[in-house]
C-alpha cells in the first residue's frame, strides 16, 4: 500500500490498517541483499513500517538512512536491521513483531508472500523479461508492450494476508507501478482468490502519470483493464484524478522523474459513472503525487 495511502488513512484513529506489501523487488538495497542472504525483499515492507511508525522523526530518518559511501553505499539502514533480524531469529514472525515494537506500529504490517520468487514479463516480441528491477528500469526497449506478467516460480500467499483481506471492509489497491509492483501482489497464489471471496469494498486507485516501459500512453480505462486481467476480477469502485497540474510543474518533477512519461488521460466518454470515481486527488504544489487528505476522503465517503 503506497505511502500517500497509509499517511492519510493513518490520521483517522478509527481507521484499522493492513498494510500488504511486495516482497519480490530484484534491485538496489534489497535485491542485493536477497541475493547475497536468500531473504524475501526487504524494501517495500521497510516503507510500510516507516510510514505507519508512531516515534520520533530522529528514529524514523534514521530508518530511512542510506548509506553514501564504503562497502555499505546504497544500502539503506532499515534494510540492512530488517536481513539482521531474520538472519538471528530465522523467523519472520520475530522479524516482525521486533519492528512493531521498535517504532510503536499499531497497525498490521504484512508480506504477500514469504517465498522466493520472480516477476517476469512478456513482451509483445514475444521477449520475456526477469525480475522486478529490470521490468521497473527496463534495458530492453521500453516502446514494446507488455503483453503478459507471471511470477517464477509461483509463490503462496502468506496466510496472515489472506486472513487480513476475508475480514476486511475495504480492499484498497494502488496507485502503484502495474506490471512492476501491483502484479507481483495480484499474481501470488490466494490473494484475488481472497478478494473476490471477502466482502469488502474493492477500490482501484489509478497512477497520475504513465511510466516508461509499463504504461506507455495509458489512460484510466487502460491502467483498469489491465489491471482486473491481472486480478481476474472486476474492482468495485476506480478512484481517478481529475486535476491537470501545470505544464512547468510536470516539466520540474520530470527532472528526478525521466521515467515518468505524462499525466493520464482521464477518457471519461469511456468511464461508467458508478464505478469510476473522478476528484481533484493531487497535491497542490511540489511532486506529482497524490494528496494523502484528498485521497482518504474519498477512500472513506465510499
């Protein structure tokens, strides 16, 4: 569950979080690490912990701290305690529990999986891409379709997580990179089985701009398409933007962001008005990225 969500949803004390994270990322801090340790990701529930955290701002920078320089550049500090613990306790129950108690966490924070496996996608060259890392920042051409996302090899859901969505009241999906990150979350043995059994409400947050070498030209009606083939459901309600953010904006946040191609076309001749739920979700200033208020507003008037 991406950060904008949690920190919204997190203001509301009436609010009961489980936060279901992707463990499958192939890059960076954690690829190297699950490499090296054989360890599930570490990185995506390291963010889900850090954002639900209720401790000082020094506790929650230095969890977020990445190393510059040496033999550790790159790795991020959290990431590094997080393989410590499992490596110590060889169970990531212990893991777990050690993380909620050290940053005071009183909210769920959950794995889809505890197995080691790949994304991969398969192009419309019929090319088949492996890991996470190279889907995300693709070496391939980037132009070329996705025609097909499967993990290698498949991988069960951690029962917890299945738990968590039969009980809930929502099911809250994205935003998210869609081949890259939602995939690996929709794809694992059980969870759009549990959805599809639970009776909550499905929500469908769609991604404010499209991303090269997954979502090239998307629309709304696209990111959703694609995203009930991977889940092989339909969702309850799609929450969209509505607000087109200046053209200099966009330019600025393009600088750190080349990957990020343009803002998503909102074709709403082509969106059903009872499903499709379009708001002004962005935040005012600064990043293209949603407003944590705006977006839980919505989330809890449905």
């Amino acid at each position: 569950m991406p950060r904008a969500v949690l920190d919204g949803l997190k203001q509301k004390n009436f609010v009961e979080i489980a936060a279901i994270c992707a463990m499958l990322d192939s890059g960076g801090s954690s690829g190297r690490l699950r490499q090296n340790y054989g360890i599930v990701s570490p990185g995506d529930i390291r963010r889900a912990f850090i954002a639900l955290a209720n401790t000082s701002p020094v506790i929650e920078e230095l969890f977020d701290y990445r190393f510059q320089t040496g033999e550790l550049q790159g790795h991020n500090f959290a990431n590094l305690l997080i393989t410590a613990l499992e490596l110590s306790t060889n169970d990531y129950e212990k893991t777990f529990d050690t993380l909620n108690e050290m940053l005071n966490v009183s909210h769920q924070v959950l794995p889809v999986t505890l197995d080691n496996s790949h994304v991969c996608a398969v192009l419309e060259d019929g090319s088949v891409i492996e890991g996470e890392t190279n889907i995300d920042i693709p070496k391939h051409n980037g132009r070329l379709k996705i025609d097909k996302v499967f993990l290698k090899p498949k991988a069960k859901a951690y029962p917890k997580t299945i738990n968590a969505l039969h009980e809930a009241d929502k099911i809250v999906l994205g935003p998210g990179d869609l081949f890259s990150s939602l995939a690996q979350i929709l794809l694992t043995d059980g969870v759009s089985e549990a959805i599809k059994e639970s009776e909550a409400t499905s929500i469908y947050i769609c991604n404010l701009m499209t991303k090269y070498g997954e979502t090239n030209r998307f629309s709304v009606s696209d990111f959703t398409e694609e995203v009930e083939k991977l889940a092989d459901f339909s969702f309850d309600r799609v929450i969209y933007n509505t607000k087109i953010p200046k053209k200099r904006r966009v330019k600025e946040y393009k600088k750190d962001h080349k990957e990020l191609l343009e803002v998503v076309d909102f074709d709403e001749d082509k969106l059903d008005g009872d499903k499709f739920i379009g708001r002004d979700v962005l935040k005012k200033e600064g990043k293209i990225v949603h407003d944590p208020k705006k977006l839980t507003d919505v989330i809890l008037k449905i």
